[in-house]
C-alpha cells in the first residue's frame, strides 16, 4: 500500500536529498519536483499498479524499465538501496524523462524508515 501525504505536507526532491543524504546519479532537473508519498517494491508491475503520481519509489532494481515505469507513473523520484548503481541506459534515460534516480548504501529497511519520518 502506497504511503501519502498532504499536499500541504508536500517536499521537493532536494529536501529528501538533503535529508537522507542521498546520492544524486542522474536527473537533477527533476529535484524541484513535489513528492506525494513514497511506494516501495521490487515488482515492477506491483509499481505499475499501485504507485501514484509523485511518489518516490524505493528499489534495487537498476535497469532502465524502471525509468519507463517511473515515467508511466509521474513519479518523482527512484531510490537505489545498498550501494546499487543505475545501468548506463538508465541514466540516459532519467536525464530524458528528468526523474532523478537517487541512491543510498542503507538496505532497504532503513531508508524507508528515514523516508516515512521524513515525509510524515
């Protein structure tokens, strides 16, 4: 289930950055974007059927079909957990669509915990 929050409640990307201190690979024309939650998965057609607009999503897929998702979707933003890195093609494509595709070296576990209470 995705988590929401308020629009008045809404953060740019560049506030999550700065808060969890994320890795920014690819896509910074998109760290202006308005986050509406948060949606975690490794299933890209659990993203494709449950993400909203302007989330962020939380994976270790690397790929670029997360990048056509995440497009799909409106999403505004991709976090790579554990150290992963975006594959070439996935950083072409982010610079394309301008979702950042974000990382950090916490597992998945952790970021998510520091994303709610960030978001909350």
């Amino acid at each position: 289930m995705p988590i929401a929050i308020g629009k008045e409640d809404e953060m740019k990307v560049s506030e999550i950055v700065g808060k969890l201190n994320l890795k920014v690979f690819s896509g910074e024309v998109g760290l202006d974007r308005k986050i509406s939650g948060a949606y975690v998965s490794d299933l890209l057609s659990d993203v494709m059927g449950n993400a909203e607009e302007g989330m962020v999503w939380v994976t270790l897929q690397t790929h670029q079909n997360v990048l056509a998702i995440a497009s799909l979707k409106e999403l505004a933003a991709i976090i790579l957990v554990k150290n992963f890195e975006p594959e070439a093609d996935t950083v072409l494509h982010s610079y394309e669509e301008g979702i950042p595709v974000l990382g950090t070296d916490l597992p998945t576990f952790e970021i998510v915990g520091k994303l709610y209470n960030a978001l909350k």
